[in-house]
C-alpha cells in the first residue's frame, strides 16, 4: 500500500494553439506518494508554494512557439514547442519533480469556468 497526497491551486495565463491566443483559469495539480505508515508524505503548505512558484512566470503572459507580439495586455513568453496542454503538462513536471522527488502525477485542468473542461494527467 502507498498513501498519496494530492495539492493543487488555481492560476490564470494564456496560450497561443494553433494559431488562437486565448486564456483559462486553470487548475494545477501534483500528487506525491509516500509509504502508507508515513506520519506526512510533504507539507501540503510547501507543495501548495511550489506549484504558485513554477507557473508565477507565466502569470501576465501567454505561451508561444511563435512571438504574436503584445495580446490584451499579456506578453508573449516564446517557448520552442507549441504551449498545448500536454506540453505544459511536460514543463509543470520536470519543475514540480526537480524540487520533490516523491511526484507520482501531475494534472492541468483547463477551462473549469465554461461549460466544457479538460484534464490532461502526466503519470509515472
């Protein structure tokens, strides 16, 4: 048996998919697992700062592979691939990974606030 933790918060950026800059209120998520007599698998506060300190750069931009220049007041961040959900799934990864080794998961939620909704898990 192993338990797990799972922390997640809510951040809003915007990215540019074929061709179409748009933004979201997206949902960021990282479990960790640990053994199941542990007494705490990670601060639930630390993982919570983590995640807010990897995607903090995003904040007032949009992703893209290709400079659109200035869109609603957000500043292009130029990434080499196309910023789809998947990849930024990737990127939220090797950051959240690098700093806590226990990572099992983590899930990008995009467009809660809709009446549609995507998740997209990347898992060990």
């Amino acid at each position: 048996m192993k338990l797990t933790i799972t922390a997640a918060i809510h951040a809003r950026w915007g990215h540019r998919v074929d061709g179409l800059i748009h933004t979201h209120a997206w949902s960021v998520e990282a479990t960790l697992q640990g053994p199941a007599d542990c007494d705490k698998i990670f601060p639930a506060d630390d993982l919570e700062r983590i995640l807010l300190e990897v995607v903090e750069p995003w904040h007032s931009h949009y992703l893209t592979h290709e400079d659109a220049g200035e869109w609603k007041g957000y500043q292009p961040l130029i990434w080499d691939r196309e910023p789809t959900v998947e990849e930024i799934a990737r990127r939220l990864w090797d950051e959240v990974n690098r700093r806590v080794p226990q990572l099992i998961e983590v899930a990008l939620v995009e467009a809660t606030e809709f009446d549609r909704c995507r998740t997209v898990r990347l898992a060990v």
